[in-house]
C-alpha cells in the first residue's frame, strides 16, 4: 500500500490521539476532517531524512523526597534507580510504542492543576499489575478499555504525580 507522506501523518495523527486523549476529545477531533497541509512536492526534489531521536532515555523531576519515591517507583512498578556508582545498571526498557503529547497548560486530564507531568507506563498484565498495587494499599481506578488501542488505568505516586498504566490492544 502506497501512502503520502501527509496521509500516513494524518493517519497517524489521529490514531496517535487515541492514546492518551478522553473518548469525547477524540471524537471531537475525528468530527472535523483533516485540512491538506499543501500540494506535494515535486517528484524529483531530493528527499533529506531528519535526524531523530531513538527514544527516551530518562525522566527527571522534582520530587519532596527523591530517596522515598525513588524506593516507591522500584518496589511498586520494577523501575530500577539510575546507578550511583560504576557496574550498576540502569532500568531497561521493552520494545513498543511511546506516546508523546504535550497537553494545553489547563488540561484537568492530569488532576492537579500544579502537576506538570504525567507518565504513562506500559505493562502485560493490567489486571495483575492493579491487583499486585491494590494489594500494596495504592489506590487505582478501576481499568477502562478502548477498543483497538488497550486498557488504562490510573494513580498517584506518593507525592500525588499522575501515573497512567496502559495494556495495549
């Protein structure tokens, strides 16, 4: 199948939303077609790849506490702590998909108004891992189901971050 380049973004683009987005932003968006972006360029024009990065290599933020919440990431989600000294290892991520999405600075989307970051971690077993955080006394919402794109669910760190658990489709 032979796609334009302005297609497949588009194409992209609207499934990309779908992640992260409530279903009535979602359907809001999907109600008003794409807009063509301009006619295509020319056939013979030389194509230049971007250079891009390959991924996310951490996530840094403030925290009141860093040793206890650090301890609280790896006890209840496996993240390991950055090492501190030579020979430690760092956490290793799987392979998949990452959504990336900043959102308006008024969104409700994260809860708190003065939390500025939300992280969205996947997992295989959404069921187990929000038993496994129930049993820990972490409260987490109950999981919601989007067809075709996964199960979510929702919590707080001890410092009140927003955390997103997704089990893709």
């Amino acid at each position: 199948m032979h796609f334009r380049r302005r297609e497949l973004l588009q194409i992209l683009s609207a499934f990309g939303a779908t992640f992260l987005l409530p279903k009535k932003t979602v359907a809001m968006g999907r109600q008003s077609p794409a807009k063509s972006v301009g006619p295509a360029p020319p056939a013979n024009r030389e194509v230049r790849r971007m250079e891009k990065v390959a991924g996310i290599g951490g996530l840094f933020f403030r925290a009141h506490n860093p040793k206890a919440l650090g301890e609280w990431y790896q006890q209840h989600l496996g993240v390991a702590l950055t090492p501190t000294s030579a020979g430690g290892s760092v956490w290793q991520q799987e392979g998949g998909p990452t959504a990336f999405s900043p959102f308006p600075e008024t969104t409700e989307y994260f809860g708190d108004a003065n939390k500025v970051w939300m992280v969205n971690f996947r997992v295989h077993d959404l069921d187990k891992m929000v038993a496994q955080l129930r049993a820990a006394g972490i409260e987490v919402k109950d999981p919601e189901s989007y067809p075709g794109i996964g199960r979510f669910t929702r919590l707080h760190d001890p410092e009140k971050n927003p955390i997103e658990l997704w089990q893709p489709a």
